[in-house]
C-alpha cells in the first residue's frame, strides 16, 4: 500500500492538530447555525431565555477553540495578562471562526473594568431575520458565549453581552465584556509587581 493510499485511510483521530485550517461554507455554517436557534427556540419562555441557551452552546464552543488555538498558534503558551487574553480573542480567535479579525477593541471609559469587542455585522446575523414578536432578539449571544468561554478558560472570569447598536439596517453589534473583581485585582497586582 503506498503512502498516500495510507495517509487517506487515516481516521481524524491519527491527523496532527496543527494541520490544516479547513474551513466551513457559509451555507452550511448558516444552515447547521439556524437549526441551533430552532433547536434552542423550543421549550423557551423568553427571549432572555433562547440568547441564554446560545449563550450556553458559544460557551462550551469557545473552550474548545481556546485550547486547539493555544496548541497551533502559541504552542501551548497561555496569556496571564488581561490585554494579552482580550487581543488573542479579537486578532487569533476572530479570524479562525470568522475569517476576519474583530474590528476594533476599546476599553469602557466609565468602567475600568469593562471592555468593547466591535464587530457590525457579525455572521451570525447575517441570514437570520427576527420576527416583530421576538424584539431585540440577537442571535450574537452565540458570539458573547464563545467570547466567555474563551476568555474564562482562560482565567479571566467574565460575563459577555451581545448588545445591538443602532435602529437603522444595518443593526451593529458590540461585545461588553465586563470582568470580575477577583480579574481586575489580579491584574492590579500584576502592574504593581
């Protein structure tokens, strides 16, 4: 059996995972992506309530690519800084989900320990329309969700909300992330030292 007819009968589970960036079309990222908002749609009371379970579902995801990107891209180097984790989500995680890096990320001039991720047009509200009934249902929680897990599987405790920007289309999205007390004094200690 020559080599190439052994590399082809390899099972995923032998492949490297530093290879390859495949990716995914976006039919069937839109098409897998709204039967997620169906699936989470049922059995729900609010609207609270089904950005909550996409919330849930970017959660697990965000953990997972956290740990195959810090492989690849860092080589298994994890960022103990707070700028260093925040600049890893929006230039290395970003355009290995998306295809882009986020368009911009500020710090809260109110808040010391909120942040902003920019994105106006984020893919998952590309192709989905929300109906008159369900208000400012964003389906960017999915989004806010992978941020959280990345960042908490990072040590850096945070809650993530995807807020919609704007009335007119179209509708723009901003990622606040607000960090946790026990994140911002560790990063104070950090600076002192």
């Amino acid at each position: 059996m020559d080599a190439s007819r052994r590399a082809a009968q390899r099972s995923i589970i032998d492949r490297p995972l530093s290879r390859g960036r495949a990716e995914v079309s976006l039919s069937a990222f839109s098409f897998l992506f709204s039967e997620l908002v169906r699936n989470c749609r049922e059995s729900i009371e609010s609207i609270a309530e089904l950005e909550s379970k996409l919330e849930n579902v970017g959660f697990d995801i965000g953990q997972r690519v956290l740990e195959l990107l810090i492989h690849r891209e860092k080589g298994g180097r994890r960022e103990t800084r707070l700028i260093g984790a925040l600049m890893f989500v929006a230039n290395t995680v970003w355009p290995s989900l998306f295809g882009k890096k986020a368009e911009s990320l500020e710090r809260s001039t109110e808040n010391e320990d909120e942040y902003m991720i920019h994105d106006a047009t984020p893919i998952t509200n590309e192709f989905i329309s929300v109906p008159r009934d369900m208000g400012q249902f964003n389906c960017a929680a999915f989004v806010a969700g992978i941020i959280r897990g990345c960042l908490e599987a990072s040590g850096f405790g945070a809650n993530v909300q995807a807020v919609t920007v704007g009335d007119e289309e179209p509708v723009k999205t901003v990622f606040l992330i607000k960090f946790t007390a026990e994140v911002m004094a560790r990063e104070a200690e950090m600076e002192a030292s």
